[in-house]
C-alpha cells in the first residue's frame, strides 16, 4: 500500500509541477511517510496536515459575526468661543450666474433662458467731469462708428459757451465735436475772444460754425486720407456776432488788420493746426481748426492776412521818383543825327514836289485829252501757255 501511494503521488507531482519539482515533492513525501502510523485514518490526517502545511494556504478572514464591535469614542463638544460652523449665502451675483460661468435656467426650471445680464453703465471721462455746465452747454451723445474709421468716443453736441460773467456765446449751428475738442474752443472763446471783444466796446453773442463733424475725406476730395472732422476733431469758423449786431468775418480784409491778426496769434497758440486764406484754396473763406496729433508735436499755422484792397485800381503807373538812377539804353537803339536828317530832307523835298505837282494840276484848264492809239492785241496767253 505504501508503493502504491508513492507511486501515485509521484506521478501527480511531476505532471503539476514538472521533474524538478517532483523529484522535491518525492523527497518530501518518503521523508514524511516513512513517520506516519500504519492506520488509515491517522494516515488521511497526517497527509492533509503534510499538504497544508506544504502549500502554506493563506486562512480566511472570519467573517463578522453578529457580536457588537468595541464602542468609538466620541468627539469633544465645540467650544462656545469657536466661530460659526455655518456656510454664508451666496451673492446675487453669485446665485445669478453658475460656477461654471453658463447663465442656467431661472428657478431652475429646464427650457427657459436666463434674462440677460444689464451692461454695465460706462463711466464719464475726466474731460467730461470738467466740462461743466458753469463752462458750456455740451449735452454727451453716443459714441459713432462710422465707415472708414469716421466717428469716435466721448461725443458732446456744443450749443453753447458760457463766459465768466454767465452770459452765453451760441454756437450757430450746433457743433458735434469731441469732449477733448469742444473745451479747447470752449477755453479759446472765454480766455481769448470774448476779451477782444470787450477792448471792441461789445461782447461775443455768436460763432459762425460753417462744419464740424462730417464723414469725409481731407478737403471733401473723393478717396483722399481721413479729415480730422471725419473723427469729430476740428470745426471751421467764419467769424463771430456781437451784441451790437456787428459780424466780424475772420477772412474779409476791410476787417482791421491788427484784428485779423490778434485772433490769428491766440488760434495758432491754442490749436495744433490752423488753415485760412493762403494755405490752398480750400480755406478762402473760413478758418479751419483741430486737436491733431503729430509727431514731435509738429504744428501747422497757415493764415496769411492780407492788406484791404485799394478803392479804386490804378489806371496810370505810378510817377518815376527824381531820385530813381537813370534808365540805360541800349546804343543800337539810339537815333543817329545824320540818318535822320537825311530822311527829313529827302522826305521835306519828296513832299514838296508832290504838292507842287498837285498844285499845277490843279491849276490848269479842263482841256480834251488826246485819243490814245490803240495798238492791236497780242497774243500773250498763248505764249505764256506754251512757255
């Protein structure tokens, strides 16, 4: 019995594991079977003991039972100076919009869409802070978007400047500008104009305003580069009204030149361009102004301020003053005394003659001329033909 269970154990072995293994698993069994009692059931025991103790099968966890496990202690109470425990609500702005920033539906109700958000209220300019109603009549309008770059931001419609003493200066008609530009006219009339005026013995009441803003190119030309007034920058003056209704034109020359010429300094002092009578023949008739911007702050003042014209024109040229030098002559062309007093005899006994000719025909009797012999026609034509 004891071959034959050797024998079986070994074959099993070296199928399972091989002939190393076997020869191992041989070793092993003679060694343990040689110890083991002649009985069949100490012999099944012994055997298991041998294979459990060979293959070292890990025991399995004891499942629980129904036993109750050891108690866990509990925390300490929260001392009464800690802070709340409690979440904070949430901002409007933060129920209103999600975390992950997509507007979800209101009272959480699927299908329906958020109302937008309102757009926040943009925020005045400093210029338009100081650009107050103590200073001039500028209403704010909306920003423009034109075509080709035309319009621009922070828009006022001038109606009006408002001098030191609270009196209004119109602007006929009203000019759309930009804030920037609307307070340098607005400095130029109360600083400079309306103290002009005064020395004048009257007051501004009124600027002639001939453009503002106007979606155009340079000098209105078709396809010419961008005008300042395109982007609301500049504003072409005529002249101005005063109280006492008299207009002074900036361009007309009966206007005093030292006028003329006061408005042109502070103009070309304040503005960095200035175009009048002289620049081209755009600006004959009215003063062109802007807020420019070049490079290295270069500014351009082109008004030339001319003299009145004379009442009458000249018919005659002026009377050559004594102490004008001589003329020079040139000696082909003066005269020589010989030749020209041969020419007076010859032409003083030419005339003498003929009158004397004349006289003699006039003096004889009317008498018969005598017949003239008629000789006989030649024949010239047929000669001249041959010829």
């Amino acid at each position: 019995m004891n071959f034959t269970v050797r024998k079986a154990s070994r074959k099993w072995a070296i199928g399972a594991f091989g002939r190393s293994g076997a020869v191992m698993v041989t070793v092993a069994v003679a060694a343990l079977l040689l110890g083991m009692p002649s009985e069949p059931a100490q012999a099944r025991k012994a055997s298991r003991t041998v294979w459990d103790d060979l293959f070292r099968v890990p025991p399995s966890k004891p499942r629980a039972t129904g036993h109750r496990a050891a108690a866990v202690p509990l925390p300490r109470p929260r001392p009464a100076e800690a802070p709340s425990d409690e979440r904070d609500e949430p901002d409007k702005e933060q129920q209103a919009s999600p975390p992950n920033g997509k507007p979800g539906p209101p009272n959480g109700k699927p299908g329906e869409q958020a109302a937008p958000a309102p757009q926040p209220t943009p925020q005045p300019s400093a210029c338009r802070l100081a650009l107050t109603d103590a200073i001039a009549i500028a209403p704010s309008i909306p920003d423009i978007k034109g075509a080709g770059g035309c319009g621009g931001e922070d828009l006022v419609r001038l109606e009006a400047i408002v001098l030191p003493d609270s009196r209004r200066v119109s602007v006929k008609p009203a000019a759309v500008l930009r804030c920037t530009m609307a307070s340098a006219l607005a400095d130029w009339i109360r600083k400079d104009i309306a103290p002009l005026a005064e020395r004048l013995g009257s007051a501004i009441s009124d600027i002639d305003n001939f453009d503002s803003f106007e979606c155009r190119g340079r000098n209105r030309i078709v396809g010419a580069k961008l005008s300042e007034h395109g982007r609301a920058n500049a504003l072409d003056v005529r002249g101005f009204k005063l109280a006492d209704g008299t207009f002074i034109s900036l361009t007309d020359r009966t206007v005093p030149r030292g006028l003329r010429e006061s408005v042109l300094r502070s103009a070309c002092t304040r503005f960095p361009t200035v175009l009048g009578p002289g620049s081209d023949w755009y600006h004959e008739d009215h003063i062109h102004l802007d807020l420019m911007e070049r490079r290295g702050n270069y500014r351009i003042c082109q008004w030339d301020v001319w003299d009145p014209l004379p009442p009458k024109a000249p018919l005659l040229p002026a009377e050559r003053p004594e102490e004008a030098p001589p003329r020079e002559v040139a000696e082909d062309a003066k005269p020589h005394a010989g030749k020209s007093d041969a020419g007076k005899s010859d032409t003083g006994k030419s005339d003498a003659s003929k009158s004397d000719a004349e006289k003699s025909d006039a003096e004889r009797p009317d008498e018969a001329e005598p017949p003239r012999e008629q000789k006989p026609a030649k024949k010239k034509r047929r000669q001249n033909r041959r010829s």
